[in-house]
C-alpha cells in the first residue's frame, strides 16, 4: 500500500524534502474510528498525525488507560502486571481501584507509581522512559494527580513530553 507520507528522517535525500513531515502514522483504532459520522467519505483519509497531533493522542490514550479500572483484585493484578508473559493481555488493561489509598503510606505511594509505569509501558508504545511522580491525592473526590514524563517516538526522532493528569478512583 502507498502512502502520500513520507516518514522524517534526518538523512533524507534532498528530492523528496517538500513532502518531509514531523508526526507519526495514525494508530490503527485511531483509523477505526468515525470522526464524523454525518460525513460518508472523510476527505482525506486520516493517515498521519502532525507531532502535535501524535502527542495529544498519546496523552489521551495514557488517559483513558488510566482511567480505566480492571475487575481483578488487586493482589491478582499485582502478580500478573509485574510479568512480561502476561504484557497486552485486556485483563490488565486499565488500573485496580485507588479509594482505598492511604495518603499517609509511603509505600502505598511508591507502589501506585509502579502500577502506573508498568501499565504506561506495557499498553503505550510510543512513549519510552517513562517516569511517573504523584503529586496530590484529593481525598474529597477520590482524585490523584500524577506526572508522567517519557520519550515520545516520533519516527526515527525521540522527543521528550511531560504532562499532568488527573485519575478518578472509579469509573462514574
């Protein structure tokens, strides 16, 4: 299949330098999904994400990672995300509920951030290097705000991206 894109990369030949784009290809379920469901024939086809686009996506995919809470019980979660055979598997996509976080734990702060990283690098790909730090716990809302700081994949490039998020102990 052709593609009107041509990937960035920092040696290309001179002649194909007009259709030279800083981005990445568009995951496949991005593609799956309709943008607008008024409109037949999208025009033209999404095929590719500018890098502003790439890192909006990524951050909305980490988003929806987190903010998805798996039905194992916690300590089965614990055992099977720390084990690379299991890495992809839909059970553990998403992470164990948090209502029960105790602010005042340290470990159980430490541990949260374990979770958070190992779920970041088994389910988003195009972020690498991952570093998570928590920042708050809002007991009122059941809300925990995090840091998440990696390497984006851009092609052949590696672009740093940090950003905040907010996670909800459950899905309302």
């Amino acid at each position: 299949m052709k593609s009107d894109v041509i990937p960035f990369k920092k040696n290309a030949d001179d002649l194909f330098g007009k259709w030279k784009k800083e981005g990445s290809f568009v995951p496949l379920f991005m593609k799956l999904q309709d943008l607008n469901v008024d409109q037949e024939k999208e025009a033209p086809p999404l095929r590719y994400l500018s890098k502003e686009e790439l890192q909006a996506s990524v951050i909305r995919e980490i988003s929806n990672l987190l903010n998805t809470r798996v039905t194992l019980p916690s300590l089965v979660f614990d055992s099977l995300i720390q084990n690379d055979k299991f890495k992809g598997y839909p059970e553990l996509y998403g992470l164990p509920d948090f209502s029960y976080f105790d602010v005042t734990n340290q470990a159980t702060w430490s541990h949260y951030t374990f979770l958070i990283k190992t779920s970041i690098e088994h389910y988003e790909p195009r972020l690498n290097n991952v570093v998570v730090v928590l920042e708050k716990f809002v007991p009122s809302s059941q809300t925990l705000k995090a840091m998440i700081s990696g390497d984006l994949l851009i092609n052949e490039m590696v672009e740093p991206l940090s950003f905040s998020i907010s996670l909800t102990s459950s899905q309302t």
